[in-house]
C-alpha cells in the first residue's frame, strides 16, 4: 500500500528501498534561466539605488560653493545605468512571457504566476525610483532657492532713500550742543 501511495505522488519511484525517492531526470524549463537572470538584474538596481541615495545624499549635503561636477557625473552616470537596467529587466520579462506557448500547461500556469511577480517588483521599483528622483529634483532646487537668497547680490537690502533716513550724517541739536559745550 505504502508504495502505491507513492507512486500516485510521486511520478518516476523506484520500488527499490536504496533508491533515492522522487529523483527525476527532468531538467527545469529552459525558461527559470531567464528568471534567474532577470532576479539577478532586480538585485543590482536595488543595490544602484543605495549607491546613487548614498550619491544624492553626499552632493546635497556639500556647501554649494564647492565644485561638485565629478559628484554630478557620478549621480549622472549611475542614474543612466538604473535606467538601462529596467530596459533590459523589461526586455527579458516580454521575452519570458513569450516562452509560455512552449510550455506545458502547469509549466505555463507558473510562468504565468513568476512573470507575474517579477512584473510587480519591477513596477514597485520603478515607482521608488521616480520618487527618489523627484524628491531629489526638490531638494535640489530648494537648496538653490535658498543659496540664491542668501548669495543673490542684486537685489538691494534697502533702498537708498532708507540710508538717508536711517543714517543721517548731520548732528542733532542735542549733539550739537554738546560738541558746543565741550570745546568752550
């Protein structure tokens, strides 16, 4: 009874006790390589969007009289990479769906169901991506705000009319006298 049970689980059992149970000589399909491939691509833009937070981080973060043009590049350059890695994660998820007429129709159920889920992380990242990318885009352009307030030379403190009224050059009666009284 005990092996029959375990041949109605478990296709391809030997009856043989030394056996090992439930090996098959199956391989899996050819399209979890592709799977693998575009987790792999997931992994590296999270770990390019820490390096470029790390990036937005550090060039808000320096006086703005500094020369921060390599720290601009880098931001620069590692955006694009992110960019090029959605891209090809894309790419490979319409190439994935497409594998699914070849497949059995378990196979494609689950084809069905990882494409699925990578499509979700894809989105879920994409959309913090936009949001990084816009709260930087904010604090960048408040930081200007800010520097060209503080640094902004054409716009008077006060007008010259102010001056005058402020700081009369003239004495006043009380001062005169005085100065009248201290040189008598």
């Amino acid at each position: 009874q005990l092996a029959d049970d375990r041949m109605a689980l478990v296709s391809g059992i030997s009856l043989d006790p030394e056996a090992a149970i439930g090996v098959t000589k199956r391989l899996p399909p050819k399209w979890v390589d592709g799977a693998d491939e575009i987790q792999y691509d997931i992994a590296r833009v999270k770990q390019k969007m820490k390096e470029l937070a790390s990036l937005h981080d550090k060039h808000l973060n320096r006086p703005t009289l500094d020369d921060s043009s390599e720290e601009e590049r880098a931001i620069e350059i590692t955006t694009q990479e992110i960019t090029q890695l959605f891209h090809r994660c894309q790419r490979a998820v319409q190439v994935l769906q497409s594998r699914s007429r070849s497949c059995t129709e378990q196979e494609a159920r689950v084809l069905r169901n990882v494409v699925s889920s990578l499509a979700q992380s894809l989105q879920d990242l994409s959309t913090n991506f936009r949001h990084a990318q816009s709260d930087y885009l904010k604090r960048m352009k408040n930081r200007e705000e800010r520097s060209k307030h503080f640094f902004d030379t054409s716009v008077p403190l006060m007008d010259d009319g102010e001056d005058d009224t402020l700081y009369d050059r003239g004495f006043t009666d009380d001062q005169l006298a005085l100065v009248e009284q201290n040189t008598l």
